[in-house]
C-alpha cells in the first residue's frame, strides 16, 4: 500500500528539495531505529529515499508489525511492556553496535527525550539523530527550560518550579499562585503526568495521580506548578539548528483543539495571526533554541491569549513532533532528511529568508478510542481498514494494516490523515472529504468526531482554543438519530451480503442456476417478506424487507405500517471491498459496507454507523443476578489494574477512588458511582483486564445493611 506522496508543492520548491549536501564530517548509511509504529515508517521511507539502510526492533507483540515488515532488518527486544522492550536503551545499543548502525533515531516518545540515552549513545560511538544530551536535559526540565527562557527574553507564565516537592511547598506554592492550577511533569510531555487542580480541595489527589503517571512514563515524578490560562491557544513553533551555529524556524503550527490534554487536529500555519506576530513567535523560538546550544529539530510551545495574542513560553520538545508533516505540506521540506543530514554534521541547507509558506496544512489523528465515552482509549484488531488513496496533497502516515491489532500496551494511534490547500478553506474542505474515505470498523474510532469537527462552524471559522471541545460539546455531540434511509441501506446491507455469499456458495457447488440462489427472495405465487434485526447504540430495530423483481424491495422501517420501494445493488472490487448503491424514494447514493458475524458497519456521506447482530441469550446459573452499573466499578477500557484502593469491608462514597487503571500509557482513576459497601474485590494488581470487566463488587442494598 502506497502511504504517503511528496506534496506538489514540493515541485514549487525545488530549490529547496533538490539542493543535496555533501557531508563533511560522519556518514551515516545505516540507522538503527529505536521506536515502532507509524514514525518507525516514516523514518524508514526517508532513508530508503536516501540510500540509508534500516534496522527495526520490536516488541514481542510486534513481530508481524508494519515497521518491521519495511526495515532492511529487525530484531526482538523484549516483552510488550515498553519498559521491558522499547525502553531498554541498553538493549537498543547492543542491537545498534551488532547491527553496525552508525546512528540511533528515537522517533518521539519513548527515548527520545532521555538524557541518559542520548549520553550512551555518544559513550559508545553511536550518533545520536537529535539534540545533544545537554540541551534535553535542560529543555527536558520544565522548571530549568524556564529559567533558560526567561534569561533569553522570552516571556514564561507565573508558576513554581523549585527543587522542593514536599506536598506542603506545593500546597502553599499553589496557594500562591491562585487556582486553578496546572501541575506538569517536568519531564513530560504528550498530557502524561498533567492534571488540573480546579480547587484546593482537589489538590492533592490531583497532584499524586500526576506524579505517579509521571515515575511509569519517565521515571521522574517531579513536578512544577503553573498558573492555569482558561481559553489559550496552543501554538508551536518548528526550529532546527546545526552544529555550525545555525538555527531557523519553519513557522508555527496550532495544536489548540484537544482532547484529555493531547492534541487531536492541527493546522499549520496557525490562523488569524499577522505577518508581524509569525515572525515574533519565530524570532523567539530561535533565540530559545541558540540558548541551549540546540542541535537537529525540536518544538518550542506557547501560550498564546486568543484575544490579545499575547505570548507565554510553555516547553520545548526536543525531538520531532507527531505533527510535523504539516509543517513539511507548507514548506517544501523532508524533516527527517533534515535530521539525518545534520546528524552527521552538515549545515541547514538554506537560509531563514529563502524558507517560504506556500498554503495551508491539516493533520487529524484517527485514534481507537471513543469520543462520546469521554474519548477513553480502545484496543483491539483493525477488522476493516479502507483508506483515501495517498496522492501529491494527501499523506497516510500509519503503522497498521488491515488486521492488525491496536494493542493495550502503547499508544492507541491508528493514523494521521494530513492534507494541503492552496488556502485554509480549501485545505479543510479536502481533510473532510478524506475523513469520509478513511472507513475503520472492528474498534470504536474518532473519525466521526473529527468531521463533525471539521465542519464545526466556529472550527471553519478559525476560532480554536484549547477549551474548544468543552465549549461546543453540545454541538459536536448531537444526538445520534438514524434516517429511514439509512435503516434501509442497513437492511439491504444484510440482505444483499446474504445474497453475495449465497451465490459464491452456489458457484463453488455448481448450483448457482437454481432459482433460489439467482434469487434468494424467490418463492412459488408468494412474495417473501424478511424481518432484519439488528441492535444500534443497545435498541433493538426490525426492519422489513419485502422482495420485488430483481434488485427491487419494498422497505418498512415502522412495522409494515407504510412501505417504500427502494432499489438496491451491492458490488465487490478486486480488494475485496463492497460498495452498495441505492435508491430510496428517487435519491440514488452509494455506501461502504463491511459485514461479518458480528457487525455491520455503513459508510455514508455522514460517516459511520455500526450495528450489531443481536446474539442469543443465556441463562444466568441459579440465584445469579444481573447487577446494575451502579452495584459495581468497571475498567472503562482494556488495561492493567495499577492500584486497588478498597478492601471488602470498606464504605466508600460517591465519587471516592477505587481502582487505577493503566491503559495506552496514561492513568485513569475509577470513582464509585454511590454510596456503598464493598462486597468483593475480584482482581488484583498487575492483573490485564478488558473493557467492562468488574473489577470491584458493591454490596446489595439488604447485604449493606448486616
């Protein structure tokens, strides 16, 4: 599958794309690269480009991933716990010295932050594609990266950053500083180890649960306090700098739409800033970068007032961001080329003046994960995979393929859809269009959440701020009400895929003559009529369906009381891939289809719809009843239990903490729903647990009276 095509742009900047650099100083034909997934890919399309050998390591939930499958060579390093595998940098270096790798790329997350890496790295001859160790020691420390800023004359926003972090000096640092009040990881980064202290009330728990999602994520628990802004914008900046003394930005990016403090869709350049504002955040994000002695590309992030559009340094990431093909779409650049270029000593290969913005650029990251249920995380197999072909404005940037499984254990990213348009408008029409063609069933996805987003009237107006899904969640999360129309493409779904795989049955036997295969409706001076159940959202629909002439039916979608003549055909393409075509009361339109046991998914002009097929009932054992939600605590998402924090016996109250759960990296704490008494405890801790597993029983009202 072809994942992603140079922008046309690029031909407009040639210039740029074809000035090739002869190095000067180590060659590097062989990378080793120390991640997975998606970035694993795209570092690897990057070094083939240049001739540049690749070596993949994975997990060992991992050995039939995509990144492996493209490398050059792979090897296993470990269980699919990341601190067992892809954080073992001792691991990675012996692979990198066996392998005769002449440098390490990290990718982003996982090492690629880490000091103690990056200083291994250089200790044993290794290149390390990144900064050096001392500029993401100081930029990896929030409290450090401030101080550095603020001595470079760069604005940063009130806060604490000391080296005290009794709970008592946070508390009154806290107080200080007036809630609310944002604590952050120092060594964070990607909404790990950040919460949200509305009240003093909420202080300290929120201020564990940071500080012990921070020690699993980077094995720091320290934390800094900041002033928490309401409606910022969050708006970035792409520098790179080489070791010659040369630094440039390549605009900036707004990644101010976000769910869970993670960004969910960004857009480069950001919109609705002047010319003299861009180059001020640029200006600024090269001074910070000249202050640490930054080497290779990273991302200084700011604050920035949606209304004065005035300015606060937030952090700087050392390493390439997710979004940083948006910044490519716009320049005319090959990021990782860039970085390996410079990694092995060579200078930018053009000057501040000569980069030049050309359009505008969108990337929405499709996520497993369920944005009606509080956009909490999903795992599990990639059923049905059906993606817009990858074109000269349109990139796929992935690491999965049609079944293959988003696992529990790492970050539950599918995709990154990622357009360009001549202009902002005509950038955001593309990305809804291709939002349609990206079809995904067997997981709940975000791409229904990201067209309607896309087509958000205050989103197409430009008026992003980080508090914009809080604000519109009315508007984004509008009731779910199915058309007839579209029961009746679901019915003729059920029918016209029976019909399908009737007919191969009957070809496979020599049978498909007989008059009850050619057609599955035919019966002797009798019109057949069929009841299609099925169940959307937990409701149970029975649709009927009554034959006519070929490809011809008679609908009802309220229990036969009125009917409406439809036409219905269903093709296959060479892929496999079914497309049904339609006409309900004289509209003709034409959906995606997938259907197996268990589901069948519908992609029309509004998304998806998905419904199950009810499944038989079993009897409970004798005396077994079925509790409410209320009567016990679930894991909302595949996991591993971190925490227990009750014991049978206990009385708890409403909104008390019961469980932590670990899920895609991040930590969610499970809160009692009333008042009661602890019957049971049914798992322990480091127990892995899938969604909706009890993991804390609730005594019965007569129980919690004894």
């Amino acid at each position: 599958m072809v994942v992603w095509s140079a922008p046309a742009l690029w031909k407009c900047s040639s210039s740029i794309v074809n000035r090739r650099w002869m190095s000067q100083i180590r060659r590097i034909d062989k990378i080793l690269i120390a991640n997975r997934g998606e970035i694993a890919c795209r570092v690897i399309r990057t070094a083939r480009r240049l001739g540049v050998k690749t070596v993949a390591v994975y997990s060992d939930v991992d050995e039939n991933a995509l990144h492996v499958a493209l490398a050059d060579e792979a090897y296993n390093i470990g269980p699919a716990s990341a601190s067992k595998s892809y954080l073992r940098g001792d691991t990675l270096l012996e692979v990198a010295k066996r392998t005769n790798c002449q440098a390490v790329h990290p990718g982003y997350g996982f090492l690629s932050e880490n000091v103690e890496f990056a200083e291994d790295c250089q200790k044993n001859g290794v290149i390390f594609i990144g900064p050096p160790a001392s500029a993401i020691r100081d930029m990896g420390i929030k409290s450090t990266s401030k101080a550095i800023m603020s001595n470079a004359g760069v604005p940063i926003i009130e806060g604490y950053h000391g080296e005290d972090q009794s709970d008592s000096r946070l508390i009154e640092e806290a107080k200080r500083i007036g809630f609310p009040i944002m604590i952050k990881a120092v060594r964070g980064g990607g909404g790990k180890g950040m919460r949200i202290a509305q009240t003093e009330a909420d202080f300290k728990e929120a201020l564990e649960s940071a500080k012990s999602e921070s020690q699993k994520a980077f094995a720091d628990s320290v934390v800094l306090l900041e002033k928490f802004v309401g409606e910022p914008r969050h708006v970035e900046v792409q520098v790179f700098a080489d070791t010659h003394g040369n630094a440039v930005h390549l605009f900036e990016r707004d990644c101010s739409v976000q769910r869970r403090h993670q960004k969910i869709i960004e857009e480069a350049p950001a919109p609705g800033l002047s010319n003299d504002l861009r180059s001020e955040l640029g200006m600024a994000a090269v001074r910070a970068a000249k202050a640490v002695g930054y080497v290779g590309a990273g991302t200084v992030e700011f604050i920035l007032d949606r209304r004065t559009h005035s300015f606060h340094f937030m952090e700087m990431n050392t390493r390439l961001q997710v979004e940083h093909p948006i910044t490519e779409m716009i320049t005319g650049t090959d990021l990782v080329e860039w970085q390996i270029k410079i990694a092995s000593g060579e200078k930018i290969p053009i000057r501040q003046e000569d980069i030049k913005l050309n359009g505008h650029a969108f990337e929405a990251r499709i996520y497993a994960e369920d944005p009606r249920g509080g956009f909490l995380p999903g795992a599990g197999p990639l059923l049905y995979l059906r993606t817009p072909n990858a074109s000269e404005d349109v990139r796929i940037e992935t690491g999965v393929r049609q079944g293959d499984e988003v696992s529990v254990h790492y970050d539950p990213m599918i995709a990154k859809l990622v357009v360009w348009g001549n202009d902002r408008s005509e950038a955001l029409t593309k990305l809804s269009s291709k939002l349609l063609e990206y079809n995904i069933a067997g997981l709940e996805t975000n791409v229904n959440f990201l067209l309607d987003l896309s087509k958000h009237k205050e989103f197409v107006a430009g008026n992003v701020h980080t508090n914009f899904i809080r604000d519109h969640n009315d508007s984004l999360f509008r009731e779910e009400k199915l058309s007839d129309a579209q029961l009746a493409n679901a019915a003729l779904g059920v029918v016209l895929t029976d019909e399908m795989d009737l007919l191969k049955d009957a070809i496979q036997r020599n049978d498909h003559y007989n008059p009850f295969v050619v057609e599955s409706g035919f019966r002797v001076n009798h019109k057949l009529i069929r009841d299609i159940k099925l169940k959307y959202k937990g409701e149970d629909l029975v649709i009927k369906v009554k034959y006519g002439e070929s490809n011809q039916y008679s609908i009802s979608t309220d229990n036969g009381k009125s009917w409406q003549f439809t036409k219905g055909e269903l093709s296959e393409n060479e892929d496999g891939n079914l497309t049904l075509t339609v006409n309900y009361n004289g509209a003709i339109t034409k959906v995606n289809v997938f259907r197996n046991e268990d589901i069948l998914a519908i992609f029309d002009q509004n998304g998806k719809y998905q419904f199950d097929f009810p499944q038989p009932l079993f009897s409970l054992e004798e005396g077994e009843q079925q509790s409410g939600a209320s009567n016990k605590a679930v894991a909302p998402m595949p996991g591993v239990i971190d925490k227990i924090l009750v014991k049978a016996g206990d009385l708890v109250k409403k909104g008390d903490s019961v469980f932590v759960l670990i899920a895609m990296k991040m930590e969610y704490i499970v809160k009692a729903g009333i008042d009661a008494k602890v019957e049971s405890v049914l798992h322990q801790v480091g127990d892995n647990v899938p969604k909706d597993t009890v993991v804390v029983k609730f005594a019965s009202e007569e129980n919690k009276k004894e």
